[in-house]
C-alpha cells in the first residue's frame, strides 16, 4: 500500500514507540522538500502539457516488426542508481528480443558506464553529467557522441521525464517511442497508452517494447539484471571474508550485510538498527551482521559489528553477493542486492514497495511505519533459516524455493 504524506509525518508522541519515525524538525525540512519536489514535478507536467499543445496533437504509430530494428538508444536522463537498474529489465527484454541489436544507453548517474559495463546486447553507454551545469564541455561531447550514431529505435522509458523528451528529440533516430498522455511533446514516431494497473518502475519500460512489438510481457518474473563474472564475484567474497574474519567459503554462510544510511524519511536512526540487531541476534546469535558504510570516513552505526566500504558499484554488488542475506534502507544498495541471488530485506518509510521494492521471490519489502524493529527481526529469521538453501541448491531454484517457503510461512 501506498504510504501517505500524512502517515509518515505523526505526532512526537508516537517516537518513543516508533523509533523510526524521525524527529520533528527534521520531519518539518523534508516536509518542505517534498512540497517543493511535488510542486516542480506539477509545473513539469504542466509545461509539458502546455508545448504539447503548443505543437499541436500528433499521430502515432503502434506497432513496429522486429526486423526492422538493429540499433536501440535508450534514454534515462536520471542521478539515481536505483533508477539506472530498473533500466536492467527492459535492457534483458530487448536483448532477448533482438539477439543482434546494438544498444546504447544515455544516462546520468555517476558510474552508471561502470555499473553497466559488460551488460549483453549493451555497445555504448553515453553518461551526461548531473546536475552539473557548470561543466557544460562535458554536456556537449556527451551530446557529440549522442548525435554519432544513428538508431533505428529511441525509447524514453518513462513518462515524465523532460530531460528524458530532450534527449529524445535531440537524437538522430528512424523511430520514436515513448508514452502517451496529455502531456507528452516529444516527437515520437510511435507511442503506446499509460498501463491501467499500477506497475514497479522496473517492469513499466518493458511495457513499451511488449506493446511496440506484440511480445510476451510476465511482468511477475521480472527481476533487476547485473550478471557479474566469477572472478569479482571471487573478489567481493574475499572482502566479506576479511571483515568477518572468517575463510571465503564461509562468508556466504554467516555473514548478514546491512545499510543503514538514506535521504530525508527513508533515514533511520541509530536506536531502530540497535534494537533490530538485538532481537535478531537473540533469535540467531551465529549470524555476523556487515555494515556497508556510504564512504571511508562514514563512522559505523553499531560499533559491535564489522563494517566496510567498497567504493565500487560492481564490488557493492559482488560482496553483497557474497553474503547470506541483506537488509536495507529503501536506497540504491537495496537495489544493488536484488540484483544479486542474496535475499534482500528492503525497509520503507516514505516510499510504495509496491513501485520500489525488491522483486525476487525471496525478497521483502517491509513498511517499518508499522512494524517494530522485533518484528522485523522475526520476520528476517524466517529468511535467514531459509537462505541456507541457496548455498546448498544454488541460483534462481532455491530462491523460488526460499520464496515458496517465505510464503507459507507468512
């Protein structure tokens, strides 16, 4: 379910029983981010409204055949990595689709070429910078080398994105695809109507090829896609290995990663992590719980565990993978972890799961609003005492496994 403005932001009163509800000048700040967020995002969509009208309406075309497809520019104009990997699926979806396509990527988020690099069916990735307005050199030859090829196919997968229209209108592209709505301007070629239903932001992209292309689309086995070689996989376990103090081939059996760090209401505090951390340990006290820490000189949020930093997105990814189960704030690692086999516990505050969440079948999205962090611990241990499968049946069998068993046990 959907939270609300009104159900994140309570009375004091309620912090004592709820140590994640944040205190109430910090609650008054974000408050007011979230107005001014929600009133740039009305004044986006209301300019897009007003230039769609100002060009007039357009035909689009609906359908297109494969065969008339060999080179694809995706466009997802966007900071944030958990944005970028929900762009994993319909990168999947495409590939599957056209075997022989080249794909190229134009993104945002810092070490999106990084994270992505590698991916099959991916030839370039073109990342503009964010939010940097003075390094305009930088935003010309990441134009340059936009305008150097030219596509068969565009996509801007979402329908909202200004920055993601521009782009779009800027690239030398046969074909254009986007969604359609009342305030859509960009000049496609062919568009494809909003979905009824409400979808996770990582399945919705995959709408337009499934429609575009008359595929088939099963939107419950979509998962995040980061396929990583062995030998940073070897790595990243190595990196457990070493915090916990224990031989590789052990990591994966007691460690428990977590992050604790997030933005404005995703945040919990120090307390809730405490209070976590003793129930959970009370009920599996061989589990050895690995802080992931934002940067080197972050200080730990629980001094009694081993923590570490990787700066790497691609290592993040491999040593998450390494552990027996995560556990996090609704941020970009939680993201990173879905991506992996690790069963991953996502915890939300502010945000729908139901847009957001983790997608494996052993994966968890709890609203912490109404939980306690016991409870959490005790929903964790019904994960934990199944995840013991995963290093006996390995890969995607044993998380349906894992998901099965989750699931009737709830």
């Amino acid at each position: 379910m959907k939270l609300k403005e009104t159900d994140v932001i309570n009375s004091d009163s309620n912090n004592a029983l709820n140590p994640a509800s944040p205190p109430l000048s910090r609650r008054l700040r974000v408050r007011m981010r979230f107005l001014f967020k929600n009133l740039r995002h009305r004044s986006r969509e209301y300019l897009g409204w007003l230039l769609a009208r100002l060009l007039g309406k357009r035909e689009y075309a609906t359908s297109l055949s494969l065969d008339e497809v060999s080179t694809v520019l995706i466009c997802r104009i966007n900071g944030r990595i958990g944005n970028t990997l929900f762009l994993t699926p319909l990168i999947r979806y495409l590939h599957e689709l056209l075997p022989r396509a080249a794909i190229d990527l134009a993104l945002a988020a810092p070490g999106a070429a990084e994270l992505l690099r590698g991916l099959p069916g991916v030839r370039r990735i073109i990342v503009f910078p964010h939010r940097q307005p003075q390094r305009i050199g930088r935003y010309l030859a990441a134009l340059r080398a936009l305008r150097t090829c030219r596509y068969d196919l565009a996509i801007d997968p979402t329908e909202f994105s200004t920055s993601g229209r521009v782009m779009l209108a800027l690239t030398r592209s046969r074909y254009r695809l986007g969604f359609a709505s009342s305030a859509q301007w960009a000049p496609l070629t062919h568009a494809v109507p909003l979905p009824l239903e409400a979808m996770h932001q990582a399945v919705r992209p995959l709408y337009l090829p499934h429609r575009l292309f008359g595929a088939a689309l099963e939107p419950q086995s979509v998962r995040l896609w980061l396929p990583l070689p062995q030998q940073e996989l070897d790595e990243g376990r190595r990196l457990i290995a070493r915090a916990i103090g224990t031989e590789p081939a052990q990591a994966p059996v007691r460690a428990f990663g977590f992050f604790a760090h997030a933005a404005n209401l995703k945040l919990l505090g120090r307390d809730w992590w405490v209070r976590f951390w003793d129930a959970f340990l009370a009920l599996e006290p061989q589990a050895l719980p690995v802080e992931f820490l934002p940067a080197p000189t972050h200080a730990p949020t629980d001094a009694r565990f081993a923590s570490l930093h990787v700066p790497s997105t691609r290592g993040l990814t491999a040593a998450i993978a390494a552990t027996r189960m995560f556990i996090s704030t609704d941020t970009g690692p939680m993201h990173l972890a879905s991506s992996t086999a690790v069963p991953t516990v996502g915890l939300f505050l502010a945000s729908d799961p139901g847009l957001y969440g983790p997608l494996k079948p052993d994966d968890l999205a709890i609203d912490v609003a109404s939980h306690t962090p016991e409870q959490v611990a005790q929903r964790c241990q019904r994960i934990w005492q199944t995840a013991a499968l995963s290093t006996s049946a390995g890969g995607a069998s044993a998380g349906a496994a894992i998901g099965a068993s989750i699931a009737a046990r709830e």
